[in-house]
C-alpha cells in the first residue's frame, strides 16, 4: 500500500482478489495484436475454472484471430465521483473450447452475447498473469471535507 | 440498424456520435504493442480539441511506449441489467503532448491522476478511425415483458 498524497492510498492487489474482482464483472477488454498492430474490443464473459469464457461470432475475423492467440484482457470499475476504483489486467493465452467443454456445458454458462450472430465460437483465455490495483480516497481525522 | 432477434437491435455508430460517447467517459483503455505481445491498460482521460489526453508517469515504461506509438482505444457502458450497451473503439497514434501544447494548458485540463507518482507525462491520442456501435432491447407492441 502506498500513499499518493494526502487523500490517496494505491494498493496493489494479489491474484487472489484479482480474482475475485474478474468475477464481479461481466464486461471486459480483450486486448490482441493483428498485424503487429494493438486492437481491442469488449466482451461479455462469465469466469469457469480458470478460464475467462467470451462468445464470439464463428468465423468472425476476431473470432479466428483469438482461436490460438497471445491476449490481454482488463476489466475496471470506477466510482470518479470520490475518485476511487480499482482495476485488473491479465496477460494469456485465448483458443477455441468447443473440443476441450462439451458443448451442453458451454451452452449452460449464463454468456447471452451482445450483438452477435449465429453460430457463437466459445473463446476460453488462460490468463498466466494478473495484475491489480484499487485507489481509494481516505478519510483524514479531523479533516474538512465530507467522508 | 439490425435486428439481432425478436427484441434486440444492433445499431452501428456513426464517427460524429462516437466521439460524442467518448467525450462522455473519464475512464478508457489503451491497448498496444510490447515486444509483438498485446498490453492494455486503463487510463483518466479527457479530449481535448481531437486528442484523447492521459496522463502517465513520465519515464515510467507505459510511458515512455506510449510517446510514438500506434494504439487502440476503448470506452463502452453497459445496463447489464437491461442488456442495453454501447462501446466505441478508436485507433490511433499516441505522442508526448510537451512540446506541443503549452504547459499550462495541460494543468487546466480536468485530469487528476490515478495512482500516478509525480512528474506527470503527457500522452495525446489521435484516432484516425473510430467505430461504434450500440445494442439496445425494443419494447414490442403487446409484449408480454414489461418496458
């Protein structure tokens, strides 16, 4: 934990509660590489086991560049009001899930997708790394302002 | 404008609406590129004339990728509740606005920092490509649902 100043605390986050934030969360960032070149999009994912699922439209371009593909994925929550909030990203691997789940599994996971045709692609990402940090604004005794 | 289903409506963007969501938004994420893998990370931003501002850690490693570097860009807001949402993604070229905007107009800009240790960097985004789109549910005449 560090303080930024007199009202602001950063505080670095373990995987754990990495986590546990990951899985409040239903919108994320995908974040990918095509042709050397940063892209990003949001998806609309659930967590199982380990894995970060999304649903994709098959045969889509995303959907066949992500099937066997190096990705960053970030999700956020923020409350600018009192400036606080917190913050994950990962780094994994995504690939295709339709050989590795079976297919009654994939369809049981709540991922109603946003905008997106028939047939869905399952997309897990085996996140190798995540990293956090919340901010949160503190209270000082006896300060002037509203808590 | 598409119709996903009986009662959902994919809506692409126009460029003049997506700058008016993004412009909406204090938090974004940048994407881009380390050593061939994708990175993304969330950053306070504001727009300022056609940049999208941020501020770094001057000589921190985001930063010091971020000053000639090509990058995509995202905001998006969802009503998980209604499954109603739009996001907007931008690809752009970022640089140190330092030798291009006066100091003092950087310190005017309504950008406090997260979690950033002082000296403030200065990134400026310029989006050569914006797409949006939004998805909203449609209330059907007689539905059964409620609103």
């Amino acid at each position: 934990m560090r303080r930024l100043d007199d009202m602001t605390v950063l505080e670095e986050l373990e995987p754990t509660e990495c986590w546990r934030l990951i899985s409040t969360q239903g919108i994320g960032r995908v974040a990918f590489v095509v042709d050397g070149e940063p892209a990003v999009l949001p998806v609309n994912f659930t967590v199982l086991n380990d894995l970060v699922v999304f649903r994709t439209a098959l045969g889509s371009a995303f959907d066949v560049l992500v099937r066997e593909a190096e990705v960053a994925f970030e999700v956020d929550q923020a409350d600018p009001a009192y400036h606080s909030g917190w913050s994950v990203v990962g780094r994994g691997t995504a690939r295709g899930l339709e050989g590795a789940i079976a297919q009654v599994d994939l369809e049981r996971l709540s991922l109603r997708p946003w905008g997106l045709a028939t047939p869905p692609g399952w997309i897990g990402v085996h996140l190798w790394e995540v990293t956090g940090r919340r901010v949160v604004q503190v209270v000082r005794a006896g300060g002037s302002g509203a808590g």
